[in-house]
C-alpha cells in the first residue's frame, strides 16, 4: 500500500524504459465494465516494455473496489487512485494519472469499451515507427467509424465540437482529424502536466493547444458500443466544453484583450434594451442612462466571469468581484469626459477623433485593472487539496 496524499505533479526521476507505457483510465461508476476491461488488456497488452495500468477514479459506486479485486489476475500491474474531490472532471483525472506516470508512454482511454483496448499497442508502435510525440486514435480517418455514438443528435454535436474545435485552434489541432478523441497515447517528456488546466472529459485538446507536440500521427478506430452503464455526456458537459474552449482561446493576455473588448460590445444590447424599458415607463432619460448602465455591467461580468477569467474566481467572493468590476466600469465613465476634454482643449483634436482616443485609453486601462484588481492570477492549488485514498498494486 503506497500513500498518495503527498503526490505531486513531477517530471519523471530517471529515464524510463524505452516503449513503456502507463495506461490512464479516468472512471466514474464504470463497475459493470471494468471486469471485461481487464480481460480484454491483458489479451492485447504484450509481454515486452513494461506496462501498467492506472485508474483515476471519482466514483460513487464500489468501482475501486472491483478494480483491486480484479488486480490480482492481470499479468500488469494494476493501480487504482481514487479522487474524494474530482476536481477537473475527467480531464483532471487524466492529469492527475500523468503526475503519477514514470514511463516512456502515456495513453489515455474510457473505461466503457468504446475504446478497442486491443488498439493500444498500435497507437505506441505508431509513435515509435514515426517519431510522433502524440498519437490519436481517430474516428475520421478511413477505416475509422463513430458508430458507437448513440443517435444522430450525438453524431451531430461530435461534428460540431470538432469543426469548433479545429476552427478556433487551426494551428494546434493540424494534423489531428479527432480532437474530440478520449483515446491516445502521447509520450511523457512532452507533457507538461503543471501547465495543464483540465476542465471536463476533452482532454486530448487540452493536450495538444497547451503542450505543441512537435509530431502528431493518427490510426483509425472503430468507436465501440458502450459495454456497459450509461454515458456520462449531457448538456452539462457540452457546457463545460465551450467553457473550456473560451478559457483555452484567451489564454494569452492579447487573446484576453481582444474577448474582453468583444464581450463589452456586446454589453451595448442589454444597455440600450433596458435604456429603452426605462424610458418608456417614464424614467427620465438621466437616471435611465446611470440605470441602463448596470444592465451592461451586469451582462459584462457574468460573460466574463465564465469565459475569461473562470479560472481566477476563487480568491475572492462573487460579490467581491462583481463590486469591484462595477465600480471600475463606472468609473470608466467618469474618467472618459475629463480625457475627452484633456485631447480636445490640450492637444487641438477634433471631438470624434478625441473620442475615440478616450474610448481606446479607458478600455486598456480598464481591462488591465479589471485583471489585477478583480481577477489576480491565483497559486495552482489542483493537486495539493485533492483528498485521495491509498491506491493498490500488484507486481
């Protein structure tokens, strides 16, 4: 019995043996599949470089415990991590896997089948025959099929996540027909787990925008039946995937500029709408303009809030920040008319000219006040407040 509480990310100790591989299975109440699972690893796995197998489990069933009943009769090693708090989703499974992981290979794959276990090796030999760093398992290449995915409405919206995808990351995702792919196997020394901001069950995009592996290969793959269970997608998760996609697009501070900008413009249609609600009950126009204000305000922080900044919301309140936000977006206001007049009477320029200029200024400075008094960059906490229980594992 080792004792994970202390465990952190790391880079490995010493050089792994070349072509070993950890296996990451994130799970969530897979107990009805983990059974055949194992079965099926131990048919496909070889007897060569070393191999292990890892679950990272969040699960509230008694998914742990088949897995340490199961251990003993896999010719690998099979260990189980279990997650008291499943911080990240499945994407922060994974990435608690990789902090765990000392071998040549990772690979990465769902625990309901759906995966064709007997393509692991496949996707590592790709690696080492090609030299590629990350090897994805697609669905789009030919001999490749999504026939597991139940109904055309899930077809559809694979489709659509993956045309989002590769349209907002076209120089990351080149090369990957998949990005929507749960199924790869990528080498260690080209992840940089610490970098990683996991949020939900896409972890192979994380990968690929945040680490730049310098080769990409692919093999087709049949996307399976599910074995067992149900599947764990919903609208829910489709949430956090455009959650995600946000945070991955603005994670450089020129990217953040230009959303912040993007979603104040859009604060304008709340502004005038309930300008004109108010007016038309007989507000004066004055107080309206003040009230009609907050509605933009308002609108500014929640979008903000949940794509911008999502990962920089726990060192402070919720009231704490939307107070802050406010009275800076106020006082844009207030700062914008003195300017206007500092441009026009100081430096001779026209009102429209002046204007502008005024509205540019008080933009930069309010997005960079907005970033260090509302949003401070906050410590990576994502490994040292996870509670976890010892994992087992047999030799």
């Amino acid at each position: 019995m080792t004792d994970l509480a202390t465990a952190h990310v790391r880079e490995p100790a010493e050089e792994p043996a070349r072509g070993s591989v950890t296996l990451i299975i994130p799970t969530f109440n897979e107990a009805g599949n983990i059974g055949e699972l194992l079965s099926r690893l131990a048919e496909s796995l070889p007897a060569g470089p070393p191999c292990e197998v890892l679950f990272v489990d969040d699960s509230t069933d008694d998914t742990p415990a088949v897995i340490e009943k199961a251990a003993p009769a896999c010719p690998f090693p099979v260990a189980v991590l279990h997650r008291e708090t499943a911080h990240g989703g499945l994407g922060g499974a994974v990435v608690e896997g990789i902090a765990r992981a000392e071998t040549d290979w990772i690979v990465v794959m769902d625990a309901d089948l759906q995966h064709p276990p007997h393509l692991v090796p496949e996707l590592v030999g790709e690696g080492e025959r090609t030299g590629a760093e990350l090897v994805v398992a697609s669905r789009y290449l030919p001999g490749g099929s999504r026939a597991g995915l139940a109904g055309n409405y899930r077809v559809a919206v694979s489709r659509g996540a993956t045309w989002l995808a590769k349209g907002l990351f076209p120089r990351a995702l080149r090369g990957i027909s998949d990005p929507m792919s749960g199924f790869f196997a990528m080498r260690r020394r080209a992840v940089a787990a610490d970098a990683l901001q996991p949020l939900g069950y896409k972890i192979l995009l994380e990968l690929a925008v945040r680490c730049r592996p310098a080769k990409v290969a692919e093999v087709p793959f049949v996307f399976q039946d599910r074995y067992a269970g149900a599947s764990k997608s919903g609208a829910r998760e489709g949430m956090r995937f455009l959650a995600h996609l946000a945070a991955l697009r603005s994670a450089t501070p020129l990217a953040r500029m230009i959303g912040f900008g993007l979603i104040g413009l859009s604060g304008f249609v709340p502004n005038l709408l309930a300008l004109w609600l108010l007016t038309r009950a007989g507000l004066h126009y004055l107080p309206a303009e003040i009230a009609a204000n907050q509605a933009g305000v308002l609108w500014n922080f929640l979008l903000i809030e949940l794509l911008l900044f999502r990962d920089r919301r726990r060192h402070r309140h919720w009231t704490d920040r939307l107070g802050r936000f406010a009275l800076l977006a106020n006082a844009d206001l207030l700062l914008r008319i003195p300017l206007i007049a500092l441009f026009v009477d100081r430096f001779a320029l026209a009102v429209l000219p002046a204007t502008a200029l005024a509205l540019v200024t008080t933009f930069v400075l309010r997005f960079a006040a907005t970033e260090a008094l509302v949003y401070l960059p906050r410590r990576s906490s994502r490994t040292a407040g996870a509670s976890r229980t010892p994992h087992t594992t047999r030799s």
